[in-house]
C-alpha cells in the first residue's frame, strides 16, 4: 500500500477508533441502565416482547443508512441480548440437535447471548419450558410451502403455556456431503418437510438411484451425512458448519420465497405492542355452519385473519378444534367485544397468545 494511500486512510481510520469508543461506553451505560431495570423488577419477567418489539421498529424508523434497516435490527437485537444477559441470561429450549433452521430461529429472536438448548421432539421442548427448565420454548408453527405443523399444533391445544412472540425466518437449504461430488452415494438425508420442499430439484439433479430418507431434523441430517461417506444431507448452512460438511449446491429448495413461521412459547402475558397478533383455538362440534359461525363475528367487526386451520379433536369422532389467528391483541376493544360474543354462545374458545407481529 503506497505511502499517498496510507495518508488518506489515516483520518477515516482515526475517525472510527474513537466512534468505536464511543459506541462501547454508550453500549455499558445502556447495560447499566438495562440491570438498574432488572433489579427494579425483582423476580418478575426480565424479557418483554412488547418492548423489543417496539424498540426494534423505532430503530428501523430512525435509520437514515447506509446501514440497511434489517441490519440495524440485527445489531440492536444483539445488543439487547447482551444487556438482557447482564439482567439473567435466558434459556430457550428448541427443536434440536445443533443448527436446526429452530434454533436458528431462536437465536434470531433472543440474539446469541442467549442459552439455548436442543431438544429431540416438540414435545420435550414444550416440556422444558412447562416445567420451568427452559423460560422459553421456540417451536416451528407452519412453512410457507408445506404448511402448519400439526405436532405443534395438537400440543396447543392443551399445553398451559402461551404464544408470547413470533419468528418468521427465510429458509435456505443445502444440499451437503462429507466430500465433494456424487460418486458413490446412495442415500440423502433431510426432514421430510424439507426433501419436500426440495422434491424437484432433488429430482432433476440427483440419480434416481439416490434414496430419500426422511429423519427427525435436518441437523440429524448432516451429523448421519458426516458419519457416513456415502449419504448426502439436506440441511441449512449452519448444520454444514457444525458437522463440517462441504455444500455441493446452494439454495436448493423449489420456492425461493420459501419461509417458516415459528412461535415462542413461555408462561407470560404480553401487553399490546402497537401492531399485534393474536392467536386463538375454537372448539365447536361438527355440524353445518359451524366453522362460517366462527369467521362471521370477526368479518362483521372488521378484524383481519390470517391464519384458518382445522384439526381433528382428540376428544370426540369426526370432532374439531380450529386454529384462527386475527390481527390485534386480545386486549383491544374491538378483540374484547368478538371475543365475549362468543362467550355468550358458549363456544370454547381458548387464547393461545397475543404478541408483536415478527419484526422482519
């Protein structure tokens, strides 16, 4: 680097080493004020979805660049992470192993400072935090190709916790091997909603003597790709990382607008964030007009719905319970008065959670 160059770097670089220290006192005086809180709070819950929420977007509102608002989310999202650790660290329970697209989705949300822990079923990880092992349980809720995954969905139905937020991630597969190219292998791993949502590349690019075997993760995945010489995974970037794995193709899934929504489980009320979801779990038994008995109080009051499902109840034959998630939160006037009509009915309804609409 010549001389001239050196000269006119000098005083950018100057420049940047005293905004870094700037940045890192004013970082430990938020971290001093975030543990003043936390003291102040006691015993009480020391993360507030609400908050975050509404803090996020402010700091997406007041972003002038060049640093791209998603960016600038991601960096705060650290930062409260860090200064919520100096209050307690949290631990999250997700659906493991290590470098599931889950536990992705819950270091997305809590940031890295958080403990999070893997966990072999929905079910064990809904545990965890019903017993108090875990504070937060984070647990996959439905793809944008595959659709709801009704595991998560029938546990809804009577675990105690409640949705307190929500994730929503990009999912990016890879195909992976413990080497490179195709020769010899006989086998590719992935978890049977992810080898369907790659069922035509799959298709078009590997032999048809290759068989798809369908496992309980795509990070179980990669760890039977990394044994096995002969196997290859479909799985994300992380679990490559993880296991060691080299990509032999990128980006594999057929839908490239192709996502997963995720919830997060705990035993918190969330108070109105400004712009909120809420989800909720009717109950009716199976007679015409009962489901459009459910849809009309909420067309009537104007509530927008985004989400209509219906499950088979484990209660009763030919039974079902349904799954409807409306914009708002519970505690909105609007919400409160459809909620009491059908209180009146007496049709079962039970609020699975309000929380802040995932800050992308």
């Amino acid at each position: 680097m010549s001389a001239e160059l050196e000269k006119q770097l000098l005083p950018h670089r100057n420049a940047i080493d005293e905004i870094d220290a700037s940045v890192l006192k004013l970082l430990n005086e938020r971290a001093v004020h975030a543990r003043a809180i936390g003291e102040l709070k006691g015993t009480g819950a020391v993360y507030r979805p609400e908050r975050e929420a509404q803090v996020l977007r402010r700091i997406k509102e007041l972003n002038r660049g060049p640093l791209s608002d998603e960016g600038v989310a991601r960096l705060f999202r650290e930062v409260m992470s860090e200064c919520l650790a100096v209050e307690r660290p949290l631990t999250i329970a997700y659906l493991g192993p290590a470098g599931t697209f889950t536990q992705q989705a819950a270091v997305k949300h809590f940031g890295h400072a958080a403990d999070t822990v893997g966990c072999n079923t929905v079910d064990e990880c809904m545990r965890q935090a019903e017993s108090d092992q875990a504070d937060y349980a984070v647990v996959p809720l439905e793809n944008s190709t595959e659709g709801s995954v009704g595991r998560t969905l029938d546990l809804l139905v009577s675990s105690p916790l409640r949705a307190c937020g929500e994730v929503v991630l990009r999912i990016h597969h890879q195909l992976l091997r413990n080497r490179g190219g195709l020769d010899g292998v006989q086998t590719v791993y992935g978890h049977a909603q992810a080898l369907a949502q790659c069922h035509d590349w799959l298709g078009k690019n590997l032999p048809d003597s290759i068989v798809r075997v369908p496992v309980s993760s795509n990070a179980e995945a990669a760890r039977l790709a990394a044994a096995d010489g002969s196997a290859l995974a479909v799985a994300g970037i992380t679990a490559a990382e993880i296991y060691g794995l080299t990509v032999l193709a990128r980006n594999i899934e057929d839908e490239p607008n192709n996502t997963t929504r995720f919830l997060v489980l705990g035993k918190q009320d969330t108070a109105p964030s400004g712009r909120d979801k809420t989800s909720l779990l009717f109950s009716t038994p199976n007679r015409a007009g009962a489901a459009a008995e459910l849809l009309t109080p909420f067309s009537e009051a104007g509530i927008s719905m985004t989400k209509f499902e219906s499950r088979p109840s484990k209660t009763g034959l030919w039974e079902y319970v349904f799954f409807i998630d409306i914009e708002g939160h519970k505690d909105d006037e609007t919400v409160r008065r459809v909620l009491a009509r059908f209180a009146e009915r007496n049709v079962f309804v039970k609020i699975i959670g309000s929380y802040p609409v995932a800050v992308l």
